[in-house]
C-alpha cells in the first residue's frame, strides 16, 4: 500500500499485532512525510496494492 503525498509515493509500513495491524487499521493509516514533500497544499491519494486509488483529498503541509 502506498500514500501519494503530492508526487512523492510512500510507502505504508505495515505493523502486525495479533489478529491483524496496528497500521494500518480501518480507520486510521500512518505514513512518515519524506523530507522532500514542500509545505504548502498538496493531494493525498491512498494506493492499495492491487492499484486502485481513492479520490484525491487536499491537506496543507506545515513545517
């Protein structure tokens, strides 16, 4: 799974606990922001494995 911050893909770490994840869960996904993605507002689309992206949404990125 992948979080596209703007152009910047990244990657969702995955971390398993028994009986499924702790990330990601059903209702909340944590990414790290890369140093290269700029501050201002950028699109976030999320990126499941089989490549099917949900719709793009606009977040502000501060320092």
């Amino acid at each position: 799974m992948v979080v596209r911050i703007g152009p910047v893909n990244v990657h969702v770490p995955l971390v398993p606990v028994t009986g499924g994840f702790s990330n990601p869960t059903d209702t909340l996904l944590t990414v790290p922001v890369p140093a290269d993605v700029e501050p201002g507002r950028v699109e976030v689309q999320v990126v499941t494995a089989a490549g099917v992206e949900t719709n793009a949404c606009v977040v502000d990125v501060t320092d």
